[in-house]
C-alpha cells in the first residue's frame, strides 16, 4: 500500500528542510511511524522551493504552489502529483485545509481521503454549510481521542458514513534511562520528585497545581515540584503563591524555559509527573513522561484520557486542587514501576504501535473505497 501525505501548511521560506525537520518533528515523525509498519510513504510539502530527496525511506516532494491562488488550481496541481505517485490513500495534515482536501478529492474520486486533527477548532456557524460540504470528502478523520471529535460531531459537520478514528497525534523517541544518574546531573530530588512541563498560562492552571501541590505536602512531607516551562504570563502569580504559602516555600523550583534534551533528563529524575492543562489536542509532555516510565497525575480530559488509557497513573478534575492532592497522594503510594508505565507506552504509544494504528486506518478505508461502502 502506497500513502501519500500532504502537508498544505507552508514551510518558512528562511528554513532549509533539514532545518524544517528540527522545527517540525512531526513531518518526519508521522510518516516513519506509518513506514515501520510496512506501509510505502510519500510525503507532500507545501514550501517556497521545489525539492525531491529520500530521508530514512521517506520520499520527500517540496512544491512551490506560489501563484496558484485557488484551491482548485492547487487541488488539481496536487491531484496530479498524487497519480503520478501511484498514492492509493491520501493522509492530509489538519482539518483546517478541508478546502483544498476537497480539491484534491474531486480529481481523485477513488482515492480515500483521511484527515489528521492537529488541535484544529470548529469553523464559526455561518461558515459550516461550506465545510460541511468540504468535511464530506473525507473518507475517514483521526483524532487523538473520541472526544475530541465531539464539537464537529455535534455541529453536523461529518458525514455519517464517514470513519472516525483514534490515533495518537505522535509518539516519543525519549527513553527511560537511570534515574539516579539523572538526578545527579539535574540535582532533582523529592519523595516523591514531581515535574511540571508546561507554560505558566491560565490554559495550564499553574495556579490549581500548587494548591494541589501544596495540600497533599500534609501527607507526603517530601514531595518536591520542579517547573519546566516556556511562556510565563503567570510568573508573576505564581512566584507570589510560592512566597505566600509556608507550605509551598522551599518545596517548589521554578527552571524556566530548558532545551528539549534536557527535559529529557529531567523526566528520568522524577517519579510523578503533573499537568493541570484545561485541552490538548494531543498531549507531548505527557507523552514524553509515559516514555520515560514516569507516573501522570493528570486532568480528566479526553486526550489524557486516551494516552493514559485508564491503566497508567491518575486523573483528576480540571480546576480541582482538592482532588488534585488526594490522586497525588495516591500515585505517590502506588507508584507503579517504571518499566510497567515503558510497556504500557510501548503497547499503546510508541511509533510502532502508532504505525499499526496508521496501517490498519489506511487498509480499513481502502477496503470500504473497494466496497463501495464510501
């Protein structure tokens, strides 16, 4: 089975692709995962330069749609590239380009189309007849969690027939390494140690997690919090709450923004690790800390739902810092091991088991393309 996968979003005209691939991870990620399971990938890539290259087995295609101003100049550009690739599938990133997905599916009409959710939100109302429209040619969408799919399920805005599946966004190349030889190198300490990965913003709820924190210090006199973090329109609160509260000060350290390899450490230093986060589309800290073995203390929302299954670590409610304190005192007394929480990622979350998924998805809707069932 030949895939061909169209990134519409235009890549910055001062990026090299080798630069591309540090900036976007996911360009090169997704599609090796769907690779590693047999399945042959070509990928499409909107850019400012036209460019032809293999990298780890992918065929790359870097095409310039500059001057084509219209979906349907594009879609019949793109259309033509895809049957000259032989694609049998066509995996189009992000639900926000339905349009030229559309485009593409009318000069393609036997080729199944499905769409990769990538945190895209809903058109505003008056604009859905037309996405409905576009929607519609979609043979199957993926979201990181059925739940996600509910604000355009609810508007209407599939089509009944069309397939909805529940695949991770991406996976995770960290690994669990030695955790006391990273806490050497990171001096991370606590009993339990908890990392906080994540922007200080009201999305986040910082403010909920130390007061989560700073309860459950009644019954474990030794958690210690360690914040990793990039935007922090917060700070300033945050830093108040910490000073403020006797039960918070000296218990919590604030690390700033820290390159990506060193969250990496960070993660294997720590034996909880904690998010407060109100949506994501998919949930990449959470996912690096399930690679490295490390146990979520987690909100309830669909895609930590999905990624932790209801197997791994606890949930709690959005906003609840009581709750909060009481599912940080328990994961820190059942505190499973970390080469329990690795298998769980292996089974369910790593590139091979998203390949699988990606592979199964693929023959699925080209067996209902067969059919006649879509």
């Amino acid at each position: 089975m030949h895939v061909a996968q169209i990134n519409f979003l235009r890549a910055p005209a001062d990026c090299t692709p080798e630069e591309l691939f540090e900036r976007w991870p996911s360009l090169a990620d997704i599609p090796e995962a769907a690779a590693a399971s047999g399945t042959r990938v070509s990928v499409i890539q909107v850019a400012t330069r036209q460019r032809v290259f293999t990298r780890h087995g992918i065929d790359y295609h870097f095409v310039d749609l500059r001057g084509m101003h219209s979906p349907t100049t594009r879609g019949r550009f793109l259309a033509d590239l895809v049957a000259d690739l032989g694609g049998q599938v066509l995996h189009v990133h992000s639900l926000g380009f339905a349009a030229d997905a559309f485009a593409v599916a009318q000069r393609l009409p036997r080729v199944p189309i499905l769409i990769q959710d990538h945190a895209d939100r809903p058109p505003r109302w008056w604009r859905r007849p037309r996405w409905r429209t576009w929607y519609a040619a979609a043979s199957g969408i993926a979201f990181t969690s059925p739940g996600l799919a509910g604000p355009f399920t609810r508007a209407g805005l599939f089509a009944q027939r069309t397939r909805l599946f529940a695949i991770p966004e991406s996976s995770s190349r960290f690994h669990p390494g030695d955790r006391l030889a990273a806490r050497a190198e990171t001096g991370l300490d606590g009993d339990p140690c908890v990392l906080w990965v994540g922007h200080l913003s009201h999305g986040k709820d910082p403010l909920t997690v130390l007061e989560g924190v700073a309860r459950a210090a009644q019954r474990l006199p030794g958690i210690q919090l360690y914040c990793a973090f990039g935007r922090a329109p917060l700070l300033d609160e945050v830093r108040h709450k910490i000073d403020s509260d006797p039960r918070l000060r000296g218990r919590v350290h604030l690390l700033g923004n820290q390159p990506h390899a060193r969250i990496e450490t960070l993660m294997r230093s720590a034996d909880l690790f904690v998010s407060g986060s109100h949506g994501e589309s998919c949930g990449f800290a959470l996912l690096e800390a399930l690679a490295c073995g490390v146990t979520p203390v987690v909100t309830d929302i669909p895609s930590f739902r999905s990624l932790t299954g209801n197997v791994v670590g606890e949930l709690w409610p959005c906003g609840d810092a009581v709750r909060l304190a009481e599912a940080l005192v328990r994961a820190a007394g059942i505190r499973p091991s970390r080469a329990d929480v690795r298998s769980y990622f292996d089974a369910t979350l790593s590139f091979a088991a998203l390949g699988r998924q990606w592979a199964d998805a693929y023959a699925r809707l080209l067996a209902d393309r067969r059919e006649g069932r879509s």
